[in-house]
C-alpha cells in the first residue's frame, strides 16, 4: 500500500473526523457549491492544457509543411 508523505497513515475514523470538521466550517448548502466550482476550476484547467498540447501539435505541423516547400 502506498503510504503519501502528507497524508501519513489516515484511517476511515480520520477521514470521518475530517469531514465531520468541513461540514461544520461550510455547512451543509456550502458544500455543493464548493465542489461545483472546484468541478469547473478542474475542467477548464484541463481545457487550457488540451488548448496548449493543440498549439504545440499546430505549431510541429506547421513547421514540417514549411520545411518541405
């Protein structure tokens, strides 16, 4: 088993604390919202990177069709 240097050795009595401890910080109508905008901060990081790795390709290619002429 893989043991994370941050995260130590957490059992289910700990992630059950943990959660315990955020759903009294945010309360239970704040917790949706956070996850939803974590969601979208997730996908459009992931579209900027598809974004990035379509200019690289783009660039390549270009590059090969002018050295061909």
């Amino acid at each position: 088993m893989n043991t994370y240097l941050f995260l130590g050795n957490l059992g289910a009595t700990e992630i059950i604390l943990i959660a315990l401890v955020v759903l009294l910080f945010f309360g239970g109508k704040k917790i949706p919202e956070l996850m939803k905008g974590l969601g979208k901060g997730v996908k459009s990081f992931k579209d900027g990177v598809n974004g990035i790795e379509k200019d690289i390709k783009g660039e390549e290619k270009d590059s090969s069709e002018k050295s061909e002429e």
